[in-house]
C-alpha cells in the first residue's frame, strides 16, 4: 500500500471503532467489556498502519537526504585530493527492508580511502592506519590516544538517528553547542515589580521591593556509553563495521537522553519535565482537578489545557503521555460529545488532543493512582537544551583480544531543563 492508502485505511479502523462507543451511548449504556477489547484491537491496527506509514515517509526522506549530502561531499573531496588517492566510486546501497516489507536502493558517491580508513580504525585501531589514511581521518585529534572524529558522513548519520528516537530534541529549543565555556547562563526576570498606585498629583508612589532578577544556567553533563563488539562480526559482517557501532550507540544514546529530559533529577544529568523542582516545573504546575484517583478525564485535560495562559497555547504546544495513557484518552469526548483525541491525517503527522500533538514515549509515567503523574503539556521551546562535547569514539583493541572483540566507547556532554515552569501543566490524578 502507499503512504496514502495507508492512512485511509488508518481513518477507516478509527471511524469503526468509535462507532462502538458511539452506538453504546445512543443506547444510553456503557460499552461492555467485549466492544471495549474490540475497540483496543482496532487500534492496535490502526496504530500498526500509523507506525508504517511514518516508517515509509521516513525512508524516503532519508533517500532524499542521502543523496543531496553525498553530493555536498564529493563537491568538497575535489578541492584538493592527495597525490595517490583513489578515485571515488558510485555503489548502490540496499537498504534493510521496512515494515512494510519492501526492500530498496540507493546509489551514493564513496571514496574508497575514507571508507578504508574508517573501517580499518574500527577494526585494528589508530595504530594500523597508515600515513594516508591518517590525513582522511585525522581532525585535530590526538591519533596515539584513541581518540578520532568520524568521518564527516558517519558523524551526521549518528546525530540524525538520535534526532529521530528522542522527539524531546525536535520540540525542544535545542541551543548551539558550547565552544569554550563550561555552562550556558541566561539572566532571567523572576518578579516583576508590584503593580503601581493611584497617587495625587504630587506623590511619587511607594517605592518597590518586589522587582528581581535570576539565572538559568545549564552545565553539560558528560554521557558515555560501552559496547563490545566481535572482531568475527566485524570481519564478515556485510553492511559494514560503521553500521553496527553508529546504530547501538546511536539507540542508547538516544534513549538515554530522551529518558533524561523527561524524568532526570537534576543531579549529574539534565533536569525532567515530569521532576518536581524550584529549578524546573515546580508544584504549582500540577494539575489534578477534573481527574479521578485511578484515571483522567476530559475535564482535566480541559483544566490542564487552560492553566496555561494564551501566550503558550500557540506554536510548540504539545502533550506527553505513555502509550497506556493515550490508549485511556482515545475513548474520552468533550462536552459536546467530540472526541478529544484526534488521528493525524499525514505520515509523520502526530496525532492530537484538543488540537495539540500528543507525543509518546516508553518514559512518561505510567502508573495509575492517587496523586501521580500521568502526562504533561507544554510549550516546549522554553525546554532549552545545549551540548558541550560532539560523540568521540575510543576503540580498545588489546584489552578484549582475549575473547576475540573490540570494545568502543562513545562520549558526549548534554543538559537540559525547563526555563519557565508557568509555560507548563502536568497532568496529575485526583
């Protein structure tokens, strides 16, 4: 099916499930716990067909952006070769086959020496590269040490695979990365001055105390991950050594991060939106009225929704739920009996609660009782998020050889925090 085929049939298995809930209120009854377990089968459907549609629409960007950065660098690779080097050559790449079952290829421009010395570093380390493949490689880093940047493509594959498995960094405001300094201070107004008075025409007011000034400062915090690969995988392994090294620590960084920026403490790593804090979202932004003990309710999204003045209900404005809670609020309907969960009518396309994407994630809280945490909306371009440290990878050659691998250990400095709690509204139960 296409991409458009995909999401109609998706509006068809919506359509049909609400039909369900919908033909139990005509009755003026609650739905049974049979058209209940059949509503949740259809959606898992439905959900299916979503999740392929965005996997589609995804691989065919990635195609497109293939293409027009190898472009980029091959321009860049003529401007001065070495003496000896070999010429770059066209491949075509087969990709691994989607969920969708579909298997394609797409023709990229390689140069045979930076592939070469890549893979060589990877597999032997910084001492077996040679004079050439030196200068393909090195970026002003210390080749005795173990330590080298990646080639330019492998570095921009890496950062674009966290990108896609951590959706805090695409709402999030993410700030460019600091060069020298050790932490990114920002002056902020924490008290306006009081309101003036009514005074005769002579008098001058009351002067004000109440007018101060503070700081956000985020400090990156270091990130590091370990993997130990076989030198046999590596060896025969036909998609490559880079790929295997870039899509684990591409996937641990990710989640790492993404579990961070949602329930970290504060403490040697970014601060969570779903952590209660004087330096993030504090207590005062927990909203439960409308909420039963065990479950939310439309009315308490709708209180959720409107503790936030209209300034932050426009542009970045989004939910955050478990999946367990998006499968709770897909059968809630406002006052006016419309559904407040609404699917997403394009790939890629988040769906919505009263009009706002909701975003999923395995970290958001997930437990169903009195006076917790079950979602959270917000305008998240006041999530600031800065890096220190681009990924460096130091490859351990001898230390494993007695069980035939090579250890890799990637390295990275992050932080992150809210910068204005008023910009946001976690859901809590009653």
């Amino acid at each position: 099916m296409t991409i458009k085929e995909m999401l109609e049939k998706r509006a068809e298995l919506i359509a049909k499930a609400r039909a369900l809930f919908d033909a139990a209120e005509k009755d003026s009854r609650e739905p049974n716990a049979e058209e209940r377990a059949k509503f949740d089968t259809i959606m898992e459907d439905a959900d299916e067909l979503k999740a392929q549609a965005d996997t589609r629409a995804r691989l065919e960007s990635a195609e497109s952006d293939t293409s027009t950065r190898q472009t980029t660098m091959d321009r860049a690779d003529r401007a001065d070769p070495p003496k000896d080097a070999k010429k770059p050559e066209k491949r075509s790449i087969e990709l691994r086959p989607s969920v969708c079952g579909d298997t394609r290829s797409v023709e990229v421009t390689v140069d045979p020496v930076r592939e070469a010395a890549f893979r060589r570093l990877l597999l032997e380390g910084p001492s077996r590269i040679t004079g050439d493949e030196t200068r393909a490689l090195q970026k002003d880093s210390d080749v005795a040490g173990g330590y080298l940047s990646a080639s330019e493509q492998f570095n921009a594959e890496l950062i674009q695979a966290v990108d896609n498995m951590t959706f805090m960094r695409q709402i999030c405001r993410v700030l460019p990365p600091l060069a020298t300094a050790d932490s990114l201070g920002t002056p902020s107004l924490d008290n306006d001055p009081a309101d003036p008075t009514w005074v005769a025409e002579l008098a001058i007011g009351s002067e004000d105390s109440t007018m101060d000034f503070g700081k956000r400062a985020l400090q990156p915090k270091p990130l590091a991950q370990f993997i130990k690969v076989s030198r046999t995988l590596l060896r025969r392994s036909t998609i490559g050594a880079e790929s295997i090294v870039r899509d684990r620590l591409a996937y641990k960084t990710g989640v790492v991060q993404e579990n961070a920026f949602l329930n970290g403490s504060g403490a040697g790593q970014p601060l969570g939106v779903f952590t209660a804090s004087a330096d993030g979202v504090t207590t005062a932004r927990d909203v439960s009225t409308g909420n039963i003990a065990t479950d939310v309710r439309g009315d308490g999204l709708l209180e959720a929704f409107y503790s936030l003045l209209p300034q932050y209900r426009t542009g970045s404005l989004a939910w955050i739920f478990h999946r367990a809670g998006v499968k709770r609020i897909r059968k809630l309907k406002d006052g006016e009996g419309r559904y407040i969960w609404q699917a997403g009518i394009l790939a890629a396309e988040p769906d919505t609660i009263l009009g706002h994407p909701v975003y999923e994630s395995e970290y958001a809280p997930n437990t169903w009782s009195t006076g917790k945490y079950v979602g959270i909306l917000g305008d998240f371009s006041r999530y600031w998020i800065v890096d220190a440290l681009t990924l460096q990878i130091q490859v351990l050659i001898e230390l494993y050889a007695s069980t035939n691998q090579n250890g890799y250990i990637a390295r990275s400095e992050t932080d992150g925090a809210p910068v204005l709690a008023e910009a946001f509204a976690r859901v809590k139960l009653g």
